[in-house]
C-alpha cells in the first residue's frame, strides 16, 4: 500500500482510475444512451440481413425456465428480455413518474400543464391518425403504437444540438415523454391484456398493497421491496395483464422522502464527525480502531437515511437499465429483414402508414398544436426560454417511438410475425425522419440558448 496526502491507494488503484474516469464520463452523457441503441439496432438489422439469422433466431428461441415441484415459469429468451428484464426499465419508468409528479416538474399545476396537455395531444392524435388508415381489420389493434416517444434518443437528439437546446425546452421534452411513458402504461395495460385471471390479479393487488404498507411503517431497506416485486411480478405474470406493469406497480410503493430534513441531516452527521475526530489516535487507521470503525459505519447508516430509496434506487438502476435492458431489447426487437421488395410491400401496407403518418405527423400537430390552442385559451405559460418554434422542434424530435413503439407492437400482433415486422419497419423509418426533421428544425428554425 502507498500513502498520499494521508489517503491510502491500492497499487493499481491510480492507474485504474485514469482509465476508468473518461470511460465513467462517457457513459454519462446525454448521447451515449441514443448512439448505443442506435448501435444495437443496426447489429440486430445487419444480423437479420446475414446468414448468422439462423443462430440469432435459434438462441431467441431457445426456452429457459424457473421450476420449483409442479410449479414452472418457461418462457424462450426473446420472451424473458420482452417480459422479465423489460420490467426493470418500466421499474425505473415507474420511479421516474412517482418523482416527476411528487417533487419534480409536475408536481405543480401550472408547471405541469403545458407537458401534461402536449403529451395528451401528443397520445391521442397520433393514435387518431393512425386509426384513420387503420379503422378495421387486425391491423385496427396497432393504435397505440404511435402514442409513445423514446426518451432516450429524444434527449440523444437534443444533446447533440448543444447550445441551441434551452435548458428549459430540454426539461419540456422529459416532461412530456414521462407523462407518454405514463400514457403507454396505462394503454398496455387497458387495451393490450389477454383473458384475465383473477385470483392472480386479485394476489398482485394485495401484494402491491402490502408493500404500500411496507412504504408507511418507514421501511427504507430495499430488499423487502425487492423480493416481494419478484413475488408481484410472477403474479402479474398469471393474470393476464402484461407482466411488466409489474414493474410500475412495485415503483409506486417505494419510498419518495428520506428520513432526514436537511437541517436534522446535517445536524446527525455533524455529531457524528465531532464524535470521530474526538475518538482518534494518532498513528492508528480505522482498522484497529474499533470505535472510530463503528462511527464510520454509523456514518453510512446516516447517509442510506438521508437519500430516499426512490433517489437510491432510480440511480442504481439507471445504468443497468440503459446500458443492459434496452440494448437488450434493440438486439432482440430490431432484426428486420431488408431487401427491396420486402420494404416496398411494407410501405404499401396500412400498418407502416399509418405509424409513420402517427408518429411524424401526428405527433407534431398534436404535440405543437396543443400547445398553441392552450396559450390562446390563456391556459399555462410556456418555460422560459423557449417559443412556439422551440414546440414544433419539440413535437418533431416527440416522434422518435422506437422502444416503446416496439414494444407495442408486439403487443399488438403477438402471433402474427409478418405484421410485426412490417410494424417495426414502419417504427424505425419514423423515428428516422422524426429524429433527423427535429434536429434540422431546432438547428435552422429556432435561436440558440441565451445565457
């Protein structure tokens, strides 16, 4: 061990944290998260366009399972990404709403009601215009794949375009994909549930209300949520509603506050520090110091206090989630074959149309022209910052759909593969035009950023 400056540094340590730091910084950026997806769609695109198809489709469809006696779950990989780990990303999806609406930008109204009332027109009129093209048959079911926006490559999107994105239309954006995000749960969970089960959906309500209690004995220790969210999930999974509300669900019971004011905080923790400092000794460390040990642990316990377990775990999982749940998905979801025929006979199909005509168009005129109809009713004030072209960019980058969008999509034509491919096709084109319209509109239409 060498000793710096009274810091103690493992051997390698040094070393490990000059090559960790930049890769750490990386990873955080608002557009490693869109160039990674983006990434992983264009693997699963080239690997459905070459012969390691055959390999690819065989591990998809390879089944894995959880047996305990008569009991199992047996699903094949493709259904445990779309079902098991998708159910993480709506976890985080789930903290993030419970957030945004306790103490984030929607927890004041008039905050609150420009995002809310664009992403409801943002919802509804592209499922209207996609309903338009699809009024019958099986591709009627498709409506609610146009609704949602990929929060991601939104954010992606803006990112790139630096100083000219306000900070103030940045949070408009997130704002509004959250309350879409909230839209699309409530539509999977309405409109896309097979036969219901009852006794297990009448097992994961009394489990979610189990751990609501959990949350009001001031229980802060993620494990118990843990465990029974696995309990709640495998219910959810029996019901017949999709097993990643789940997810949601167990979201909404966790803890939002810390057990701390700031004030009591910082009190606890001076104490603390005034107690360790009177309990040392000189030329002995923590290690055989069995006191200042014990208050350093005490220490920690106060930290674990002072951050909710929402803020705890919405940041714990962040990573996973983004960097292991949704390349997962893109991997798993993305793989369309493409050949001139194929997308010619795609774009012929009502299906696509009527995506790319909901995500592109229809999320435009709803997204801009809510918001233009509630500033002349002279309801909400738009943020700071940003004007009615900032909107219309807004609106256009809102049609990038992508995860979400496929998600539905498989939801919507489970059992009938041709359609859903088609859906994707139609999926990935708008995104593509959404994402790139959006970038040109903000990057020639609209004033950069004021200081």
């Amino acid at each position: 061990m060498a000793i710096e400056k009274r810091v103690y540094f493992a051997p390698w340590e040094k070393a490990y944290q000059r090559l960790a730091t930049p890769f750490e910084e990386f990873i955080h950026r608002q557009t490693t998260t869109g160039i990674l997806l983006m990434t992983c769609a264009v693997i699963a695109l080239i690997i459905a366009n070459s012969p390691l198809i055959v390999p690819y489709e065989k591990l998809l469809n390879m089944k894995m399972g959880i047996f305990s006696g008569t009991w199992r779950i047996e699903h094949t990989v493709h259904s445990w990404i779309n079902d098991g780990l998708m159910t993480i990303f709506f976890f985080v999806v789930g903290l993030e709403i419970k957030r945004e609406i306790l103490i984030g930008d929607l927890s004041k109204f008039k905050n609150a009601i420009i995002p809310v009332g664009a992403a409801i027109g943002g919802m509804l009129v592209p499922a209207l215009f996609y309903y338009l093209i699809n009024s019958d048959g099986v591709g009627a079911r498709g409506w609610g794949i146009p609704m949602a926006t990929d929060i991601a490559f939104a954010v992606g999107v803006m990112a790139l375009l630096g100083s000219r994105v306000p900070k103030s239309l940045l949070t408009f954006l997130v704002a509004l994909a959250i309350v879409d995000d909230l839209g699309a749960v409530t539509v999977i969970a309405l409109f896309y549930t097979e036969q219901l089960n009852f006794m297990y959906l009448g097992a994961a309500v009394l489990i979610t209300a189990f751990m609501y209690m959990l949350n009001l004995m001031g229980i802060r220790n993620s494990l118990p949520y843990f465990i029974f969210a696995v309990v709640l999930w495998i219910a959810m999974e029996g019901s017949g509603v999709h097993a990643t509300i789940a997810g949601i669900f167990a979201a909404w019971t966790i803890p939002a506050y810390s057990r701390f004011t700031p004030k009591a905080f910082s009190k606890e923790v001076r104490s603390i520090l005034d107690e360790f400092d009177e309990s040392g000794e000189d030329g002995k460390s923590l290690i055989n110091n069995p006191k200042q040990a014990g208050l350093a642990w005490k220490m920690g316990h106060a930290f674990d206090l002072g951050i909710s377990p929402l803020q705890r775990l919405e940041s714990g999982l962040h990573i996973p989630s983004t960097y292991l749940v949704i390349p997962l998905f893109a991997l798993a979801n993305a793989a369309i074959p493409l050949d001139f025929a194929s997308i010619s006979n795609a774009f012929l199909d009502p299906v696509a149309q009527g995506i790319v005509f909901g995500l592109v168009a229809g999320k435009l005129v709803g997204v801009a022209g809510s918001v233009w109809l509630m500033q002349k009713l002279g309801i909400g004030v738009l943020p700071k910052g940003i004007n009615i072209k900032h909107i219309i960019g807004a609106g256009l980058v809102a049609g990038i759909g992508f995860t979400m969008s496929i998600f539905i999509s498989d939801l919507a034509f489970r059992g009938d593969d041709d359609i859903v491919v088609v859906a994707k096709m139609g999926i990935l084109f708008a995104s593509l035009v959404a994402g790139i319209s959006g970038f040109l509109w903000i990057r020639f239409f609209t004033e950069p950023a004021k200081e």
